[in-house]
C-alpha cells in the first residue's frame, strides 16, 4: 500500500523542474533524461567494503548494498538495540513496523523520497529499546555497487529510539569512483520521549554519481536529536531535511560541511518545524567551494501559531577559493508567535589577503597558507567528533582536498 501510494504521489506530480522554488538551483536534468533501472542483486562486496573510510574494525554495523540489507556483511548483534532487515520483520513481526515506516514522509514527501518509497527493495530497521544507553556507534554503510547499465539504488532507513534511551548512528555513502549511478536514500527518524540520537552522516559517492538523500525526524517531549553532515562526494548531491517537533521541551541541532570543486555541485534544503512550544534548535552549515564548484544552503525555521518560547538558530559560512566558485545562501525565518528568540544569518568570502600575507612573512609559501587557513575554516567541524575512525575519514577528505595536495603536518611545522 505505501508503494503504490508514493509511486500515485509521483505519477501524480512528475519530477521537479526549474519553475519549483525548492528545485531551482539543482540541476536535474542529467537525472531526468537518463533512463535509470533498479540496481538487481549483487554479490558480496567485502573488497569494496574494505576501502570505504571511517569505518570501524569492531561494533555492530549494518551493510546495504544496492538498497539491500546484506546480513554477510553486517554485524547485526547489539545490546540495547535491534538491527533488522524490513523483509525478516515482515516476514515475522509486521506489527513492528507498520506505526513507523513511511509515517515521517507522508503527502509532503518529495518525488525522489516517493520514488525511494516505491523502488526501496529493503529497510535497515533499527529499533532502541526503551531505556537502553547503546555504547557502541551503530554504523550504516551503504554501498554502490553498480551492475547493468544506469543502476539506480534505493537504500532505506527506519530508526526507532523508544523512551528514555541514547544512541549514536553512522551512516556512510560510497561508490566507485568510475561509474555513473543514482543513490537515492531516505533515513526516518522517530525520537520518544526523553530519548536522543545523534546521528553522523559521511558522504562519499563517486565522482560520476548521483546522491539524492532525505532525513526526516520526528521529536517526543524532552527529545534530543542531533545531524552532523559531511558531503565530499557526487557529482551532484541534494540533502532534504525535516525536522518537526510533535511535542513539547525538544532540541535539535543540524551541523553541517560540505566541500565541492570541479563542476559538481552540493545542495542543502532544511526545514525545521517548531510545531510545539518550548523547544530550541541550532543550524550551522559551512561551505567551501573551489574551482567552479556550486554550493546550496536554503534552510527554513518555521515557528507555528502557539510555538511560544522558541529559541532558534540558523548561521551558514561559506569559504570561495576560486573566482568562478558560487554559492546560494537562503536562510529563512518565518515565525508566527510572539514570544520567540530566533536569528540567522549567513556569510560568503574569500580568504583574507592578511592572514595570507601573515603566513607568507612567517616562510609558509602560498599553497601552504592557502591551505593552512582553508583548514582552519573547516575543521572546527571536525576536531569534535567522538569517534577516531570517523575523525580520521573527514580529516583524510579535507586533506585530500585541499589545493595542491598540501600536507597540513608539513604546514604547521
């Protein structure tokens, strides 16, 4: 029933085009006239599993590959927490489910969320026992691993964190290189009460793919949910975002780098729905773009009727280090109560002349203080994330792409 309602949805509407608001600055037409079939059954990947970055060597960790769950690869045993494919739930436990899945997208879904909704051959379902504080990350790997021509994957996420209990969860996007390929990809997202989850999201696709992602998440009463974003990859990437608080004393917090050069081009769209009073969320996205390198931030907090003692952020930082680099920065505030505190704001520059300047009179040559400051810009990002393997994959991706492939351990001495 939820598949051919999202395909109706889709038939209905038709693929978004320049003439829609939320779609004018990405360019879907390499998308659109390409004639996409869904990715068929592959074989074990464990060599490609090898080269993804910041992955773990121990913890529980759940492998999809080609939108499908793949139990070989995946360590699926956990305390505190279940890690289920949607076709064993569905075979055994539907009632598990059937509250959750598709609950968060809804009417609103966008097409590409619709078609996920109707080509997803398989959902990682990840189920927080009520009061479990689960220690160990979970990791999501989702790997391409394109067989035919133009296989599209259709990868899914389903997590339900129960009352009172904490979790951390890792998904990783990667591909080969050489190929051209769709990964479309919904993560939904139901907090409970009093529970939290903070999720880290590293995407590393292909330089000839395509990445198409939608989080939705829905918050509790006293719910935590933290996103930290980091997109280095595709040559066009677009991250939808929905946050909607169902009740009251919620928080949020959405984090945010992404680094583009060449042509390719990255686009953010976030809402953040302050449906309930007294709850409080944090945006902060950082761009840096390079070469002809496109970026877009367009961000919406929406504060509703009766919304009161709403505290909202929304900042976006982007760093041009090339004249043909551009950036679309849109942050938005549309609040309809009275006793609120929001601001946003937004900044677009290039790197300063005397910071340069500094670093050269000290002996750095220019490609060093270039990237020395560049550095600087990003990694405040990255020096808090709590897992070394996942530190170490963002930091290797700054390092990799920085102008000149300077070494930052070389600069600083």
């Amino acid at each position: 029933d939820l598949r051919t309602a999202a395909f109706d949805r889709f038939a209905d509407k038709g693929l978004p085009t320049p003439r829609d608001e939320a779609w004018r600055q990405t360019p879907i037409a390499p998308i659109a006239r390409t004639s996409w079939t869904p990715a068929g059954p592959v074989p074990p990947v464990e060599d490609a599993l090898r080269e993804v970055p910041g992955l773990g060597t121990e913890g529980p960790r759940v492998v999809i590959v080609g939108g499908r769950v793949s139990p070989e690869l995946s360590r699926l045993e956990v305390e505190g927490a279940e890690l289920r494919s949607l076709q064993d739930l569905l075979a055994s436990e539907p009632e598990r489910v059937a509250p959750w899945l598709g609950a968060a997208q809804g009417e609103g879904a966008s097409a590409f969320a619709d078609l996920n909704t109707a080509f997803a051959p398989d959902v990682a379902v990840i189920l927080v026992a009520p009061g479990a504080l689960v220690d160990s990350p979970i990791q999501v790997v989702h790997v391409a691993a394109p067989s035919g021509k133009a296989p599209a994957s259709y990868s899914r996420v389903l997590v339900v964190a129960g009352r009172g209990s904490e979790s951390r969860i890792v998904e990783t996007f990667a591909g080969p290189a050489g190929s051209a390929y769709l990964a479309s990809a919904v993560t939904e997202v139901f907090v409970e009460d009093n529970a939290f989850v903070d999720r880290y999201k590293l995407q590393l696709e292909g330089e000839q793919a395509y990445h198409l992602a939608t989080l939705s998440a829905r918050l509790g009463r006293d719910a935590r949910f933290a996103d930290h974003a980091f997109s280095f990859g595709a040559a066009i990437a677009r991250n939808d975002i929905d946050v909607r608080f169902d009740s009251e004393g919620g928080e949020c917090v959405l984090d945010g780098l992404f680094m583009v050069d060449g042509d390719r081009l990255t686009d953010t769209h976030s809402r953040v729905d302050h449906a309930q009073p007294h709850c409080s969320s944090r945006e902060h996205y950082k761009g840096v773009l390079d070469g002809s390198g496109r970026g877009v931030f367009n961000a919406l907090i929406q504060v509703r009727p009766g919304a009161q003692r709403t505290n909202a952020e929304q900042m976006n930082r982007n760093l041009l280090l090339s004249p043909e680099a551009l950036v679309h920065s849109v942050p938005q505030l549309e609040i309809l109560a009275d006793d609120v505190k929001c601001r946003h704001g937004s900044t677009t520059g290039q790197l300063d002349p005397n910071a340069l300047f500094y670093l050269r009179s000290r002996g750095l040559g220019e490609a060093e203080s270039r990237a020395l400051l560049t550095w600087a810009f990003a990694s405040d990002l990255v020096h808090g994330l709590p897992f070394p393997a996942l530190r170490e994959a963002v930091e290797g991706q700054l390092q990799t792409r920085l102008r000149g492939g300077v070494r930052i351990e070389e600069a600083l001495r």
